[in-house]
C-alpha cells in the first residue's frame, strides 16, 4: 500500500516501514542516533552492534525507495579511548554490500561548532551527509541548489587575457581544464559538495537536531513538488518541516511518543 502520506507515525520504523509498498518514497532524509547517543529514547546502541542495528532497518529503506530516489544519511562518528569509532565506516560498506550505491559524500560544515578542548583532537567542525542511491540514474537537480557567482566575478572576469578564453588543462594530467571566459554570461555557479551551515540553536526540544537549511538543501536537490519525503527517525520534525514547505509530501516515523508530540507540533504551525 501507498503510506498515508502528510502524517507522523509513532513506532519503529523497522516494523512501520514493512506496512508499505516498494517503490513508493522520492527521498529518504534523516540523522539517526548515533552510537551510545540517545540512551532514554533509541537505546543507547552500542558502536559494536550499530551496523547489525541499522542494517534491517536500511533493508527496508532500500525496498521503499523508488528506482530514482536518493537516501541522505546524516550521521558522525564519536571518539572514545583516545581514537574515531569505526561504526560508521562499517556501515558505509555493509551498506553497499546490501545492494545501495555510495553516490557521493556531502560534509555539513558547522559554521559555530560547539567550544571545547581535548588533549588528542580538536573541535568537531561537520558531519558526514552520505548519499547512497538505487541506481547511477536518479533524480538530481542541480540548478535548484545552485549559489550566485559572488563578487570575485566582476573583477575577474572583466579584463580576460587570450589565455582566459581557451581551455587549459590541468598539469597534472587529471583530466580536468577550465576555460574561464565560459563564466561571462553566468550569474550563478554550481556549489560544492560542502554545505556551510550553522547548527541549530533555537530548537531544545531536541538534543540534536540539525538546521532546517540542511534537509531544505537535499529536498530541492534530489525531489520535486508532490514528491514524498520519508525520515524514519523523525526526531523533532524538521526534515518533514521543510518537506511541507517546499510543497513536498511526507511521511515521518519515530519511536519516542514524545518526539512524536513535538514533531507535531512543530508541524502543526506550519500553514
């Protein structure tokens, strides 16, 4: 069956997701809990059991996503010893094993990052946006994302030499050139695949929610109107937020009744 779309289902999405037919989500977007995060709500999974933990649950990921739909995990791994967990390097492979294509990787920089001071490592400044696919041919849209040239194009671009107006290959043989009177006529650039953004200061109801801007990033990029975007660890909402904002439909699932009851609410003021 098609999921009742423009709803917030309270359970787990392992168990919820095996009601709904293959083939019918456009985006997958979510930031699950992370390894020994979360303990009063998901459990506290520990990092040697995260990849067994999540992996029936991206099983049915796989199953309900559309042939040319895309699925965006938002996830960072902890330190614990004195050294980087590996879980989620794990997962990325057992990932592809089960059958995803690892498409890209996006990093969420965080323009304000929290204070702090460690004796081995320094302040955690992104995260990782992974994005598997079904297929090498999916929904993308790139113009949707696109960033204005900036400043630097004015000046640049004004005097060009007659080098500037033919293509220069790379030195080191990659393959790459770029001909830079191409750019005249353009006022906006494709962006990069790191994504500037502040982390989210206005939301408590969440201990850790992402901005708004990130899931609005992926959901212009990878759907259109009327699309349906599932998160299955809804948290406090924000993911479906932007979906109802950008005019796509959604569905958000979430074991914890009283993420449930704020993603809610939150949505509910969302006209």
């Amino acid at each position: 069956m098609i999921p009742e779309i423009n709803k917030i289902i309270k359970g787990d999405c392992l168990i919820v997701l095996q009601g709904i037919s293959s083939e019918c989500i456009d985006l997958i977007m979510t930031s699950p809990p992370y390894a020994k995060k979360r303990s009063t709500t998901y459990g506290g999974i520990h990092p040697n059991e995260y990849v067994n933990w999540f992996l029936p649950r991206s099983e049915q990921f796989l199953r309900v996503l559309k042939p040319s739909g895309s699925f965006v995990l938002n996830i960072k791994e902890g330190a614990q010893n004195g050294e980087r967990q590996t879980y989620v390097l794990e997962l990325v492979l057992e990932l592809r094993k089960q059958g995803w294509l690892w498409t890209e990787e996006y990093i969420w920089h965080k323009r304000n990052c929290f204070p702090g001071k460690w004796p081995n490592r320094f302040r955690d400044a992104w995260e990782h946006c992974y994005h598997f696919t079904k297929n090498k041919n999916f929904y993308m849209n790139q113009e949707a994302v696109m960033v204005p040239m900036g400043d630097w194009a004015e000046s640049r671009l004004k005097n060009l030499s007659q080098k500037d107006k033919q293509r220069i290959d790379s030195s080191v043989d990659s393959g790459f050139g770029k001909n830079i009177s191409n750019w005249i006529t353009r006022d906006k650039a494709y962006p990069t695949n790191v994504i500037h953004l502040a982390t989210e200061c206005g939301n408590k109801a969440h201990s850790a929610a992402f901005p708004i801007e990130l899931p609005t990033w992926f959901i212009k990029l990878f759907t259109k109107p009327s699309d349906i975007v599932l998160d299955p660890f809804v948290g406090s909402g924000t993911t479906i937020i932007a979906a109802k904002q950008l005019q796509r439909q959604f569905l958000g699932i979430d074991i914890s009744s009283d993420y449930c009851r704020i993603a809610k609410k939150r949505l509910d003021k969302e006209k």
